[in-house]
C-alpha cells in the first residue's frame, strides 16, 4: 500500500520564557530573561499508509499537537524530514495544502455570526472546486452527518455537537487524502461522538484516506483505529497494534468469577490472586498476565464455580499507566541566561 | 479573476456578518456627525483669527477635510478592520486555518473584513470636497479627476502597506493594539495639509507615517497644486512600501511559524 505519510527523526524544540510568580519578578523579566529548551517532539519516526487510521495518544503536552502541526506545514522542525504525499509540509505548497486537512477540535474556523453554508462556499471557492463536484461532496457530507436541519443556521445558534459536525464538514470540502484531527471530539456527548467516528470510518473507507486522529476519549481510538502511536514526553514509546500495547505495557489480567449455588469466602481466593472487586455473584482477581490461565484452571478445580471469565484491562486504564511513566531521556537541561 | 471572486466573497461573508448587528449603524452616523463637527469647527476657529494658513484658504481646507474623511472611511471600511482580525488570529493562533489555505495567506488576511457603514464617512468626505470646490468656483477636468483618482489609489496603498508591517510586527510582540491608537492619532493630524507643521513633523508624516500621501497629496491633485515630482514620488513610494511590507510579510511568517505553539 503507498505510504504517504513518511517521518524521520522529527524533532522540535521550543524556547519558553521562565519567570516566578509576581510582579516584582515580571518586571525582572522585562530585562533578563531566563529561558529554557524544551524538547516538544524528540527524534520521532513513523510511516503512515493511505486508508489507514492511526491513533496518536500521549498525555497533554507530549507533543501530540506540535508533530500535527508540523505535519500540516504550520511549524518548521528543528530537525528531521517529514514527508505528506510527496510534499515537504512546511513548503506549504498549494497543491499539498489541496490534499490535507486539519481540524482543532478547540477552534473553529465557521465565521461565527452567519449560517455554515455561507462559509463552505468561500471555502468553494479558496480550494476551486467545480460547482457539481463541490454540490456532490456537500450533498454526503450533510447524508452522513444529518446536517439538512443546521446548515442555515447562524453558528452561532448551534450546538456545540452540531458546530463540530460543520467545522467536520467543512475541512473536508476537498475531499483531502490526509487528515489530521486534533481531538475532534472533545466537549461532544456520547451521541455526537459515535455520530463523528462513524462518519470518520465512512470517509476513510469511501475516499481511501489516511487518518491521524489524536483524542482523549479512548472510545474513539477503539472504534476507529487498529493502530496507535503513543508518544511521551516527544519520544515515541510504541507504535503498533491497539491490542499489542495492552501487552507491552501492563502485566496483569482481570479474572471474573462468578460462584455457583454456594457463596464463595473470599479469603479463601485471596491465596489465588489480588481481590480488586467483591460484588453479590462476582468476585475480581487481578493475577499476573502468564498466570491468567493456569490460575484459572485451579480456581474451577478447586471452587464450585458456575462461569469464570479472563478479561484484558480497559484501555484507559493501560493508557494511564503509560502515561505516568517517568520520563527517562529527556533530563532537564540547564537554565539559559539571556539578556534582552 | 479568482482573486476577484475570493474578494467578493469574504466581503459578502463579513457584510452579513455585520447586518446582524444593526445598532452599528445608527451608532456609526452618530460617531460621523460628531466627527465632522469637530474638524469643521476647529476650521472655523482657526480661520475666524486668519484668511490665510500657511497659503491655504478656508475653503481648500474644506476640501482636505474632505478627502481626510474620504480617505478615513476607505481605510476603516477595508484596511484596519481586517489588520485589527489579523492581530487577534495572530495572537489567538487562529490564524494557523488561513495559512491551511491554498490561496496567498497576505492576500487572504487583508480582504476578510470590511465595515460596510464606513460607507456614511465616504460619502461625508465626497460632500465635503464638493462644496470646498463649489466655494473655490474651481473647475476640476476629466484630467485632474484622473490625477486625483490616482494619487487616491497611491495613498491607499501607501497606508496598506504601512498597516501591514505595523500589523505584521505581532508575529514577534503578539499584542500590538496600541500601535492602532498611534496610527489613529497620526491620521488625525491629517485634517490638515501636512505643508502647515513645522518641518520635523511633516517630515514624519510623509515618510514615517505615510499621512500625508494618504490626505494631502490627493486634495492637492483636485486643487492644481500637484507637481510632477510629487506625483512620481508618491508611485515610487507606494512601490517601494509594498515590496518592502511583502518581505517583512514573509519574514514575520516564518517567524510565526517558527515560534507558534
């Protein structure tokens, strides 16, 4: 399958202005500043297929934005090559800029006051495209995101659900074969959620289109995505499967007991494993992950169990622990004294 | 041709933006009024102790009012407002969906807003020139009208390109609204022929803050004061100022796109 996103040891450096609090310390500042390099992305590499979607996880200030925004042109790297469809991003070259597209789920880009018809057809015009092809991809877009009833109403007057479903629609007049999504959900109800993932699916699957989708709901990267790229603090720390990192990164499994006629003491499966839940018909082991299985078959020897269940732990609880993980590259560096 | 079309569009974009607002409207002929008493009474004070300043008659400088507030409603109709947007989208990184667009990001950010009511100062301006040039009993030809229309287009560009290096330092500073109070104070300065201050200021008004391009120079087109030299000097300077705020522009980009969070 063509490859059309293509990253090389990506990495992005920013200089932030450090002072204390207060105001004495403001206007120090004034005149020496003391700044710092911080290392957003480190030496990232990856390479992303045209069809496919791929989560990118990381907690707040990974890095995950910065790399989008490197991808998308909108910042120059520090270092490294990236590469979108041929293009070099940050070239910013019109006939990349026609192929890609990128939504902030914490900006709009929909002019506030008027209805979000009347801001496609600028963008109609911005990205030239014909009348009928322009007609024929509004005409899905409004099929598969239910959009008839919105579309004349002044943003403003939306809801934050159905202001998202335009800002969608509208960053995909294009009918771009990338698309960077920068937490496309956030703020959204259940509803409007699945609404948007299954649009997302639909798109991928009837355009062939690349995804890089970053959320904090873990719900959208299971629907959506077989794959994910986890980055912490601007290192990439896994790239594979969603199932895999499971794996990599947590070394134990739930087992679900449910006793048979006889209630069970739980005192008693204390011995087999570590008891995280006690309900009425249901008790909850945590064993290590190698043990799962044989501590199961010991458990339906030894008890009158009726049903016994090994579960994998929720992705956001794997993800949470990825995230607390210490950072272990990325040693502060010295202050930098630099007078203005 | 597309540019064209681009321009018309996000015109008609903020047009109807701001027919939802209509209070603007009354509050805009409110605000011309009392522009226009002031200036026309500091006229009529100045020239109740003297017939002549500097060489200008009182009826001439009914005509450079004129164009002032010409001049003023083009430049608060088209240029500042989308200058005054791209200052917040700079400063609220909104600014990241245009430079997303294929189309030139400079060209992009400086038709996006127009204040239509603007229009009350522009017409105020053209019945100012009139009735100046009906007290002068000056006939102004087809010719003269052309130079006028001219130097009009010059000094417009003049002060574009002005607006956008002032407004493109917020690539570095990020909030930058108090050059807006600058330029303003600076314009107003304008209602008179920069020819009557002392030679330091008109100094800065012709070069540092293009004023007197913008105002003098257009009324002096319409009242045969015009030289040759002035006209040329004016094109050259219009050239020189659009070449030079396209590469400060460009430059004040990749900053933006170097620092950006």
């Amino acid at each position: 399958m063509a490859t059309v996103i293509r990253v090389r040891d990506l990495a992005r450096t920013y200089q932030v202005t450090e002072r204390e609090a207060g105001l004495a310390a403001a206007l120090r500042s004034l005149v020496r500043r003391r700044t710092r390099q911080v290392k957003a992305v480190d030496r990232v590499s990856f390479e992303i297929d045209a069809g496919e979607i791929v989560g990118f996880l990381g907690a707040n200030g990974a890095g995950k934005t910065t790399s989008l925004k490197m991808l998308s042109g909108l910042l120059y790297p520090t270092a490294g090559e990236a590469s979108v469809l041929g293009f070099t991003p940050s070239n910013r070259e019109a006939a990349f800029l026609s192929q890609i597209t990128l939504v902030m789920g914490q900006r709009n880009q929909l002019v506030w006051d008027v209805p979000a018809v009347d801001s496609f057809e600028l963008s109609r015009a911005v990205y030239r495209l014909p009348r009928d092809e322009y007609r024929q991809t509004l005409d899905e877009l409004i099929d598969l995101l239910d959009l008839q009833p919105v579309l004349g109403v002044p943003v403003r007057n939306l809801s934050l659900g159905e202001r998202m479903k335009c800002e969608i629609a509208g960053a995909l007049l294009h009918r771009p074969k990338v698309l960077f999504l920068d937490e496309p959900t956030i703020g959204l109800d259940v509803t409007a959620q699945r609404r948007i993932r299954a649009f997302l699916k639909e798109y991928n699957t009837r355009h062939n289109a690349a995804i890089l989708l970053t959320s904090h709901y873990m719900a959208d990267v299971e629907a959506l995505c077989k794959r994910v790229i986890v980055i912490h603090h601007g290192h990439l720390i896994y790239d594979g499967d969603l199932t895999h990192l499971r794996q990599q990164f947590t070394t134990y499994k739930t087992i679900v007991v449910k006793p048979g006629d006889a209630p069970l003491d739980p005192a008693l499966l204390a011995a087999y494993g570590e008891i995280i839940c006690e309900e009425v018909g249901q008790i909850q082991l945590r064993v290590h992950r190698l043990d799962a299985a044989r501590t199961t078959a010991r458990l339906l020897a030894d008890f009158p169990i009726t049903d016994v269940s090994i579960v994998e732990p929720p992705i956001e609880e794997v993800i949470e622990r990825v995230f607390a993980m210490p950072d272990r590259e990325n040693v502060e560096p010295e202050p930098v004294y630099e007078a203005v | 041709m597309r540019y064209l079309r681009l321009i018309g569009l996000s015109f008609k974009m903020s047009i109807l933006n701001e027919l939802q607002y209509r209070a603007n409207f009354v509050v805009q002929i409110f605000q011309t009024a009392l522009e226009l008493l002031v200036a026309l009474g500091g006229l009529s004070i100045v020239y109740s102790h003297t017939s002549d300043l500097n060489g200008w008659s009182a009826s001439e400088l009914v005509v450079v009012v004129g164009v002032y507030f010409l001049i003023g409603g083009v430049i608060n109709m088209l240029i500042q407002p989308s200058m005054i947007r791209l200052m917040e989208d700079v400063h609220q990184g909104t600014l990241d969906f245009t430079l997303l667009k294929p189309v030139d990001a400079q060209f992009m950010v400086s038709v996006r807003e127009v204040r239509l009511w603007k229009l009350v100062n522009m017409i105020v301006g053209c019945v100012l020139i009139g009735v100046g040039l009906a007290r002068l009993n000056a006939s102004v030809d087809a010719g003269q009208a052309l130079v006028f229309l001219t130097v009009l287009a010059l000094g417009l560009l003049i002060v574009y390109s002005f607006w956008m290096m002032l407004t493109t330092c917020a690539f570095w500073f990020t909030r930058i609204e108090n050059i807006l109070v600058i330029f303003e104070s600076m314009y107003e300065a304008g209602r008179y022929p920069v020819r009557i201050y002392p030679g330091w200021l008109q100094f800065t008004l012709t070069f540092l803050v293009p004023i007197a391009f913008a105002v003098t120079v257009p009324a002096e087109a319409l009242l045969g004061r015009l030289t040759a030299e002035t006209l040329l000097g004016a094109a050259g300077l219009a050239a020189l100022m659009l070449i030079t705020a396209r590469l400060f522009w460009q430059r004040g980009l990749r900053h933006y796109s170097g620092a950006s969070a």
